[in-house]
C-alpha cells in the first residue's frame, strides 16, 4: 500500500499520470501538486471509483504537505519542448524546479523513492543526486530518471518493421541515457530475435533516438508527448510498487551507477568508461535497485560504437546537472 505524489499534476503529463496512478491498484494515497490549476484536476479524478484518496496541493506554499509521509514521488514538473528545440534547452527553466522539488522531498520524506520525469533527465538526475546528497539523504538505489519511453518507443518501433512481433511483450534494453544519440536501444538483445539487417538496425536506432521529434513535430508547438509519456510513467511507477510489494521487476531506468557497484563495473565495461550516471535495465526491490540486470549478451560492434558516443554526450549533461548544484 503505497502513498504517491505527482509534482506537476496539473500538465500535460501530469493529468493523464494522475489518473492512471488513480487507477493503480496499489494507491492508497495519490497528492497532486503543481503551481496552477490542480484543485479541478484532484477534484474531477477524486470522483474515479477506486480506493486511492486524492488530495490537492496548490502553490509553494503547500509544497511540504504535499511531499509529507509519501513513498514515491514521481516528477514531471516543467516546461516541455518545442519544435527546434533540445532538451537540454530545457535545463535552464527545469533545473531550478526538479532542485526545489527534491530539496522539499528530502525534507519531508527522506526515504521516498523519487522518479524524475523532468527534461532534461541526463541532467535533472544528477541535479536530484547532488540536492539529495547535500542534505545528507541521498540513496542511490532510491533515485530514476525515468526513461521507460525509450523502451516503449523501442518495442513499438520494431513491430512497426516486424508486423509479426508482440509490441507490449518485447523487451529491447535501452542503455545510455535520455536525449537523441544518449539512447543507445540494444536491439542485438531484444527479447524477441528480430533479425534486423545492418540497414534496418541504424534506420531503426535513430528512429528510437529521435521518436520525441516525432510527436514534437506532430504537435507544433503545443508541446511534446504526454500520453505516450503518462503511460510509460505509470508503467515505471507500477514497477516500483510491485517491487515495494515484494515482486521482482525489471524495469530501465538512469540510476546512479553506485547502486550497484559490482554491476557498475560490466557497464562501465560495455563502454560507460568513468560516467557516475547510466541508463540500464534494473531489478527492483523493496528498496529499489537490487541490482543491475543482466544484458543476456555482449553487445554487437555497432551498438558499442553508439554507447561510446553516448558517453560523451552524457559526460557533459552529467556534469551541467552536477554543477548546477555546486553553483547555486
Ligand atoms: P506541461 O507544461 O504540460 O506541464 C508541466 C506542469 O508542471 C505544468 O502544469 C506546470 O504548472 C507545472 N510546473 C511548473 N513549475 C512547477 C513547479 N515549480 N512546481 C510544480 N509544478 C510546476 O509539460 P509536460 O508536457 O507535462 O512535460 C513535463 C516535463 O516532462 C517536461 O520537462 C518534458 O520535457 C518532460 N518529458 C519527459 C519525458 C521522459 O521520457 N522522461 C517525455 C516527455 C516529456
């Protein structure tokens, strides 16, 4: 029985987040939190006949109840992308919310589970360690930057190629981290042989990579994918619930390596190199990372090469999140 809030509940993930966790058997308590707007959004899903109590908690000033006595918190506070934009063009806006945001979680639920939806993740993860780490709090078996998306992308892509695949029972391990080429899908292990030729692996790579340009696109302005994202978010979140539960689950997330040392050093072998931060499928536990999951293979030269680039793509968001704290 798990009490949850969702910081940034009024959003465009926020909202359809909020109700899918309404839904989540496993609620018991569900605090909606955004700056605008939430009273109406608690009200209306307080009314979906499941037994999760919804309360609402509008401003700074209800920050703190709203992240009192909670077990998770999950984080899709901010500004999302437009057309032309990166996401790490989000960082200067992002950074400074997901900061106040956990500076408030380590305060009031030191113990919590924190999955960070908040743009950039590469970035706002380390941001989340560095705030969690100065109050002296910081778990980094407890810490996600939630990237479940890039799986999801993943599994439905590659039915898109192979028709005759289960999109909702494929399993693609997505390494790296979350922004273009930082997600480095390892398609070599998919849990379904796709027999991909050279050509389909790199048309298919990219697409995963950039599939939030897609909707980006597709949206013009209004935003970036919310739906797709919620779903993912819930998926992530129902994970953690389970594993609180007792289950085993594996589920990708961005962690702090030092979750798991021994598992540290094969990531580091797959070429991660010195990063303190990756994307890598996990096995939950009650007290989150239990340790990281087996690849189940080595990955192919191609998909090496991608991780290397990754690296150095993440080196540097690491490193602005981390900064971002020493600095303010
Ligand atoms: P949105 O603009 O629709 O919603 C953001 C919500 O955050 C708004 O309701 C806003 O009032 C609230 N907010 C702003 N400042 C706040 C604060 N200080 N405290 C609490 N709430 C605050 O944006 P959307 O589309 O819901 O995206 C949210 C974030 O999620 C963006 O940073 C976006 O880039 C990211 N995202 C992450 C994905 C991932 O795979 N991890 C996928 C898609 C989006």
């Amino acid at each position: 029985m798990v009490s949850v809030a969702i910081l940034g509940a009024a959003g465009g993930i926020g909202q359809p987040l909020s109700l899918l966790m309404k839904l989540n058997a496993g609620v018991t308590k569900l605090h909606l939190y955004d700056i605008v707007n939430v009273p109406g959004v608690a009200a209306d899903i307080s009314h979906v006949a499941t037994n999760a109590e919804v309360q609402s908690f509008l401003g700074a000033g209800q920050l703190a109840a709203a992240v009192t006595k909670i077990d998770l918190a999950i984080i899709p506070a901010g500004v999302p992308r437009k057309p032309g934009m990166t996401r790490d063009d989000l960082f200067k806006i992002n950074a400074g919310i997901v900061k106040t945001l956990v500076e408030a979680i380590a305060a009031h639920s030191p113990q919590a589970f924190i999955a960070v939806i908040s743009n950039p993740v590469n970035s706002t993860v380390p941001i989340a360690a560095e705030v969690l780490k100065a109050k002296g709090v910081f778990d980094p078996r407890r810490l996600f930057g939630v990237t479940t998306l890039d799986v999801v992308r993943a599994s439905r892509f590659a039915r898109d190629l192979r028709p005759g695949v289960d999109a909702a029972a494929l399993r693609v391990p997505v390494v790296g981290g979350h922004s273009g080429t930082t997600i480095v899908p390892l398609l070599s292990l998919a849990s379904t042989r796709l027999g991909l030729s050279d050509e389909e692996t790199e048309e298919l790579t990219t697409r995963i990579q950039f599939g939030g340009d897609e909707v980006v696109k597709a949206k013009d302005g209004a935003g970036s994918a919310t739906l797709s994202m919620a779903y993912a978010g819930a998926r992530f979140a129902d994970s953690l619930i389970r594993a609180i539960n007792g289950d085993a689950v594996v589920e990708p997330a961005f962690i702090a390596l030092a979750a798991d040392p021994d598992g540290a050093k094969e990531v580091r072998g797959l070429g991660a190199g010195d990063l303190d931060y990756f994307a890598v499928p996990v096995e939950l536990g009650p007290r989150g990372v239990q340790r990281i999951a087996q690849l189940g293979g080595a990955p192919t030269a191609f998909e090496r090469k991608a991780i290397a680039v990754a690296a150095e793509a993440l080196a540097a968001n690491i490193k602005t999140g981390a900064a971002f704290v020493a600095g303010a």
